[in-house]
C-alpha cells in the first residue's frame, strides 16, 4: 500500500514522524506538510519534505489528514478544512487533550475515521512509544497505515478505548520526563561525590541505557532483576533501604496519578 499523507503543522513531532517514515518505509508514504512559517518550511525542505502554505492545500489529494497542531488552534484548523475534507479521508490527530468527538464536532460531525494518537518526544530520536485509539471500527487498511506512520519512530499499541488515554498519557506521555529527572538526579549526586561531570554523565546514561535493555529482553520482571543485584548487606542494599524508607514506589504512584488526574482535567476543558 501508499500512503498519501497530509500533515497539517510542521512542528518537532511532525518531523520526527517523518523523518521517521522516510528511514524505514520511504517507498510506502508520500507526505506533505501545511505550514504557514517560512522557517519551518524551510527545515522542512533542507530534510527533502515538500511543503506548502495553507492547511486546505494538503487536503485535496491525500488520504490521511494528519493534525499535527497545537491543541489550542485545533478547533480553529478544523473548522478551516472542513468544507475540504471528503468522506473517505482518514483524520489522525496528535493534539494532545482534545477528544475525538472534539474532533469530529469541529469538522462539523463528520463520520470521517479519527484515529487519536498519544506519542511521546522520543520519537525525535526514533524510541518513541505511540498510543493509538479510534472511537469506531477502522477497517484494516487504515488501521496498517496509522501503525507504518508509528511505528515508523519507535512502538505502537493500540487502546481498546480513549478514556485509556490520560492513564497512557501519564505513563508514556510524560514519563520521558520521568526518567530525565531521575537521570539528571544521579548525575548531580555523582558530581558531587567527586566524579567529574562528563564521566558521570556518561555512567548514568549507560547504566539507565543498560538497565532498560535488560528489562526489555530478559524473560523475569524488573522486579527480579532488581533483587538479582541486591546482595543483602551490600551497597545496593543500602541505596535501596533510602528510596524505601521515603516510600519510593508511592510516590511514583502519586506523581502518575496527578498527571493522570490532569490530562484528564485538560481533556474536559478543552
């Protein structure tokens, strides 16, 4: 199959989905961005990906209509292109917050496919984790091209329903940042206990690297592993026995709750 894809918006994740496809399935997608700055485009351009000026050029002759827009200018694009969209154009939207009847409402109650997508920022580097989810049946065309855009920069699990999506929202979502903190956390501690700043940034990244590699190729939880390299009375053990007593595992509950709590919250606003 082609994918015929217009993207409306030319921002980091549109060019990180992209270039994505452009890597992996070159041959499969032909893609052109809406954007109305110039600069922009102009990356765009140096990355060999045609352009244009207004979100209602992409729509004539593409398939699949990706919105890759800020959430709050959403509705206002939807409304542009809505006299455009034709009935056998698959929407797919990476706005975050904004519900799928959000969508269709603003394209004037289309039964149009809507695929929403939940990605993550490290599909700038090609690990992203995607999460899509549609409000009615798709059928298995549209369903392999939204995986081959995906799957393009990094993984892709499809939900079974969009109220999942602020849960994913708070796993995936923001849980690049999670991981930054904790990363930036350990380099500040090691500098301090005399490593030079380089050195211990290129421990920590390597460990953190290490660590997620076994998890996601060992056949025993994270939990296992861990005990693995707890020896008891050792120094694993007394780093550990720190993050317990401050009941570490509750307050990465608490912190995903909150940002479920607030997708959630955003989602009903907007």
């Amino acid at each position: 199959m082609t994918i015929s894809l217009g993207v409306i918006g030319g921002g980091n994740m549109a060019q990180a989905i992209i270039a994505g496809v452009q890597r992996t399935a070159p041959d499969l997608v032909n893609a052109v961005v809406a954007e109305p700055n110039a600069e922009t485009r102009n990356t765009l351009s140096t990355m060999g990906i045609n352009t244009v000026n207004s979100a209602r050029e992409v729509m004539a002759t593409n398939d699949y209509i990706m919105l890759a827009v800020k959430p709050q200018i959403l509705p206002a694009v939807c409304q542009d292109i809505a006299s455009e969209l034709r009935p056998n154009q698959c929407i797919i939207s990476i706005a975050a917050g904004i519900t799928i009847q959000s969508i269709r409402s603003a394209l004037g109650d289309v039964s149009n496919p809507v695929i929403r997508v939940m990605p993550n920022t490290p599909a700038l580097v090609g690990e992203g984790m995607s999460a899509l989810v549609s409000d009615r049946s798709l059928d298995a065309q549209h369903r392999e091209a939204a995986s081959i855009l995906f799957d393009a920069c990094g993984l892709t699990c499809w939900l079974e329903t969009e109220d999942m999506i602020d849960s994913v929202t708070a796993v995936s979502g923001s849980g690049p940042a999670y991981f930054f903190l904790m990363i930036e956390s350990m380099v500040r501690s090691a500098i301090r206990l005399g490593i030079p700043p380089e050195t211990a940034k290129t421990l920590v990244v390597q460990t953190a690297k290490g660590a997620s590699a076994m998890v996601e190729t060992s056949d025993v939880g994270p939990d296992v592993l861990r005990q693995r390299v707890t020896s008891p009375g050792g120094t694993t053990a007394a780093a550990l026995k720190v993050l317990d007593d401050d009941d570490y595992g509750d307050l990465i509950d608490r912190a995903m709750i909150a940002a479920r709590d607030r997708a959630s919250a955003l989602s009903k606003d907007a």
